[in-house]
C-alpha cells in the first residue's frame, strides 16, 4: 500500500446500523485508501447482534478480520484500541485525515459536543473538531431528544457534517444492501471519493 493512498479514519460506536460501517469500509479500501478503525465495545456488541461477523478480541486479530472482510491490502487497514493514546488519529500532528463515525451512538454525539476525551473514538472527534478536518457523524436514533438535536445543532457550527442513517428510496431499493449502499455513496461523496454504488440524481445507474 502506498504511502500517499489517502487516509481515512473510521470509527464504529454503539447506534444501530453496523452494516453501514462494515459496508463503507469495504468501500474505502476498493478505493485504494489506508483506514484506521476504532471500535468501542458496544459496537462490537451490535455487530454480533445484527451481521454474522464476529470481531476476534485483540485488535491485531481484528485487523487481519477486517482485512480479511473487505479484501485490503496488508497493511491497509489498521485497529487501535479505545486508549492507544500514540496512535495517528489521537494527535493533530498525526497524519492528516478526515474522521468518519458509522454508525455514530447518542452518546459519541454527546461526549463529541462537549469536548470529552475519555476514550480514543472521542478524542479523535476532537481532533479533528480542532483542527478543522472533515468529521462525519452517521447517527442512527429515532426519534430525537431535544438533547441530541441541541447536540447535533452545535457539532454543526463547529464544522461537523451530520449525516443521519435515513436512506432515501428513489433509486428503487430492491434489497436491504441497496438501502445501505445509498447511505454509504454519500458518505462517500462528502469523503471526495468516487462511488458507482447508486447512481447520481438524473443519470443511469452505472451496470
């Protein structure tokens, strides 16, 4: 894996909706991209409860897991646990790199709106608040309190684009893969990276 591949740091929290992160990381790796990926514990229990993948304990294990899921590289994808306080998404002079939660819990909503940094999910979300680097948030809740909306609110004006899991219907979803590949196209579209996975607003779908 080159070294100039574009970065991209993926976090899985504890919302429902693993599918969407497991799906978009296959697609960052097609895309030739390096992806650090962090995992809190509750995400790993809601991806035992809602997909048939099973992340090992040790994050080495899962790394090879993950790679093993979406056909990396070696190398290409990389798992840090929840204090590895010297790995490059827990530093503004780490690599330069656009953070995306999928799915995004309540609770990361919260901790990331208020500046904690109790874990490495959420001081990465600080980082790249700070530094000014793109942070997507896929927040899979319903209905919303007027906590989360007062939180989503504020994320907004630090910079943070709030991307809820509500994928639309006009692309004629034949399967539940369909639903969860028209919320991952546009994750990739605010990622600047290219996507055949559902066609744009009056073209063809590419075969």
């Amino acid at each position: 894996m080159a070294e100039n591949s574009p970065v991209i740091n993926l976090a899985f929290t504890g919302a429902s909706g693993a599918q969407y992160g497991l799906r978009l990381l296959q697609c960052l790796v097609a895309n030739g991209c390096r992806v650090n990926v962090m995992i809190s514990k509750a995400a790993q229990v809601v991806m035992a409860t809602e997909t048939d993948f099973r992340l090992p304990g040790s994050t080495p294990a899962m790394a090879e897991a993950l790679s093993a899921y979406a056909g990396a590289e070696d190398g290409q994808v990389q798992v840090f646990g929840r204090e590895e306080w010297f790995s490059p998404p827990a530093s503004g002079s780490g690599e330069k790199a656009p953070l995306v939660v999928c799915p995004c819990s309540t609770g990361t909503l919260s901790a990331l709106a208020t500046g904690a940094s109790n874990n490495l999910i959420e001081r990465a979300g600080d980082v790249a608040l700070k530094e000014r680097r793109k942070l997507i948030l896929v927040l899979r809740e319903t209905p919303y309190s007027e906590v989360h909306l007062e939180n989503m609110l504020k994320l907004t004006r630090m910079g943070a684009v709030i991307m809820p899991a509500s994928p639309g219907f006009y692309h004629n979803p034949q399967s539940l893969d369909d639903l969860v590949d028209f919320m991952v196209a546009r994750i990739l579209d605010h990622l600047d990276l290219p996507q055949t996975l559902v066609p744009r607003w009056g073209a063809k779908k590419t075969d």
